[in-house]
C-alpha cells in the first residue's frame, strides 16, 4: 500500500487508500481490520482491477487499522503480501493549526520572514490573515488563500512593527472556526542587494557567437544567483529558474539558438532574500551561414573542375549571383542552380582574377574573389 503509508498517524477518516499495480493481476481484493489479521471493518472485498478504493461510511475514527491488498487473475492469490497499519483521526470538525515559525512572542524577527505551520490532514488549504499593529489594524492579507503547504512568504514586513499573523485551514465542506493569531515584532530593515549586470555578451549586443558563456561582476553579499534564459522577455525556454550557486560565469550545455533575441534575467540572493526588481538583459545571436565558394577553377574542358558555382552548406540558399572583371564589368549573372563556365558572350576569360557577390534569400549579401586559370 502507498498510501497510508506503514505507521503513518491522523490520517483523515475520508482517505483514499492507494497502492501500486501488478503487472500480472486482474483484480484486487482488500482486507481491513482493527488487529493485525483481523478483518473486522472490510473483509476480503473484491475491488475491481483499480489501484485505490475509499470506504463508503469513511474509515473508524480514533483507531489503529491494519490493511492487506493482495492482486489476484486466473491463476489465484499473491502470496506473503505485506499487512500495512496506520491510524486515523479522532475528530469531526475542521480544527485550527499550529504557527511554529515565527514563535508567537518573538521579537527581531526578520522582516522577510517565512510564516511555517503544521499540517492538518483534514484540510485542503490555507487562509492568512496578516494585520499590522494590531489585531484589527490595516490587514496586509485579509484571509489569503496560500496553498495547501506549510509554509508561506507574505510580502516583506515593516521594519520595528508588530504583526498579528492568523492561519485557517479549510477544506471542501467548512473552515475552521476561532483560530488564534500569533504576534512577532521586526528588527531592522534589510538593505537589498543589487542586481547583476552581464558583461559577457553586454546588454544589447548582436551578432554574439552561439557558443557563447554568461559573465558578470560578481555582488557584493551574493550567497548566489538563480539564472532565467529564454527566448522571449520574462520567458525561461532555456535556463529555467536554476540555482547556479554562486559563481559569476554560466556556460549553456548547448549552443544558443542563431539569430534569435535571448532573454536573461540574473538574480542575486543570500539568506535575507533576493534582490527586486531586477532588469531583463538580452543580446542576439549570429547567423550561421556557411557558403562554400570555389577559390579556383580551370575551365580547360578537360572534365576536371571546369565549372565555377558557389554553394549553401548553412543558412539561407542562393538566390543569385554576379560575376564581374577586375574592372567591374558584369560578365555573368547565374541562378542557384547554374554555374560560370568562364566564358563572356560564348568568348573563353583570360586567366586572372574575378570578383563575386552572392545575395542569399534572406537578403544578406557576401562579396569576394576568385581564380580563373588556363
């Protein structure tokens, strides 16, 4: 059984029992008693192949149960399964909780203190109430819903004040009724620390390589950094909300997407909190295009590199390209499909140099020589 688990205590009367599934059974049975063995609340119920089951009436409150589920199919029963016991609440009504953090009564306490409390199996989740000053004073929350944890961070206290702190579980069919708030004072103000500022790549910059690692001046009273990169602003595509300890380089364990805007958010932290308010800093990347242009060729219609073709191993393809003389005159204009064969009006080029500009469909435009030899 997976829950309860074996000696677990205040389980809630309306549990749903669960277990893991057997790969081999076409069914289960479950067994429930108030002694090891013993079968007196449910015995020997033939469930269906499920992996849980909740009792009709609830379980016994106030008791010790001890429950055997054994998986069976054609061939018959599990044997030496393992009995697990547990025991249930004793109550009806939803109660109050325990604040045990902050204690009631302290004093200093930090200003960006969690609020910690101990957990009611019978609740779905939390109210809090945070009013200052007193108990009717301005309410910072006014039964907040915070989860169903244990433990929540309300916005930063005052420093010097006194707050009265009331936590209310609740679940599906009422809440808890007079629950008593505790009260703390703060001590002193926390100075915050400042944010980080990337200086590899900078803010703003472009044309920054896919392989490039984050660098930044470390803070001063930084016990570390959480790091969000993405590729949209606020967006953690990439890096997501990672603790990176603290270090002031981070390097990608892959290349960064080319040509995309990426987004990166830096936030330094020690134990009084993190830093606010803190800017998001983005670069862009380069564009990989890789054109292979022949530095050479021999036009001798001897079937050995006669032909002169630029082509696209990365990036956008060719959508044209034109070849000129050493003096600028336009000898030839090809698709990205054809090639020079070195000749100007069906007329054979001397022997010498000859300069290119391939336009790409992305619009970016490469120039550059070649050789042309007899």
């Amino acid at each position: 059984m997976s829950l309860p688990k074996d000696g677990e205590i205040n389980i809630p009367v309306n549990t749903v029992l669960e277990w893991e599934p057997s790969s081999l059974a076409s069914g289960y049975t479950l067994t429930i008693g108030t002694r090891p063995g013993a079968s007196d609340v449910l015995d020997n119920k033939k469930v269906g192949n499920v992996t849980s089951f909740k009792l009709i009436d609830g379980l016994p409150r106030g008791k010790t149960l001890y429950a055997t589920v054994l998986a069976y199919n054609d061939e018959g029963f599990a044997t030496n399964c393992t009995e697990t016991s547990f025991h249930t609440l004793n109550r009806d009504k939803l109660g109050c909780t325990e604040i045990i953090n902050p204690m009631s009564g302290s004093i200093y306490v930090s200003v960006t203190a969690n609020i910690t409390w101990i957990r009611d199996f019978y609740a779905t989740g939390y109210l809090m109430t945070v009013a200052e000053k007193s108990i009717d004073g301005y309410r910072v929350l006014d039964n907040h819903e915070v989860g169903n944890g244990t433990n929540y961070k309300p916005p930063d206290f005052k420093p010097h004040t006194l707050y009265f702190i009331t936590v209310t579980p609740y679940n599906e069919t009422q809440q808890a009724i007079g629950c008593i708030p505790i009260s703390f004072t703060t001590g002193d103000a926390v100075e915050g620390l400042p944010c980080a500022v990337l200086n590899q790549p900078k803010n703003g910059e472009n044309k920054v390589p896919v392989s490039t690692r984050l660098k930044w001046n470390p803070v001063k009273d930084a016990d570390g950094y959480t790091l969000n990169v993405g590729i949209s602003v606020g967006g953690s595509e990439i890096v997501d909300n990672l603790d990176i300890g603290l270090i002031s380089t981070y390097i990608f364990q892959e290349d960064l997407p080319e040509d995309t805007q990426i987004y990166v958010t830096l936030v330094p932290y020690n134990s009084n909190g993190g830093s606010v308010d803190c800017p998001t800093m983005s670069f862009h990347t380069e564009e990989l295009i890789k054109v292979n242009v022949p530095k050479f060729f021999t036009p001798n219609n001897d079937g050995i590199n006669d032909q002169w073709r630029p082509t696209v191993d990365q990036g956008p393809p060719i959508s044209q390209t034109f070849i000129f003389d050493r003096y600028g005159k336009l000898l030839k204009q090809l698709t990205a499909d054809e090639y020079w064969d070195g000749s100007y009006k069906q007329r054979p080029q001397p022997s010498s140099s000859y300069w290119y500009q391939v336009n790409l469909s992305n619009g970016k435009v490469m120039n550059g020589y070649f050789m042309l030899k007899r």
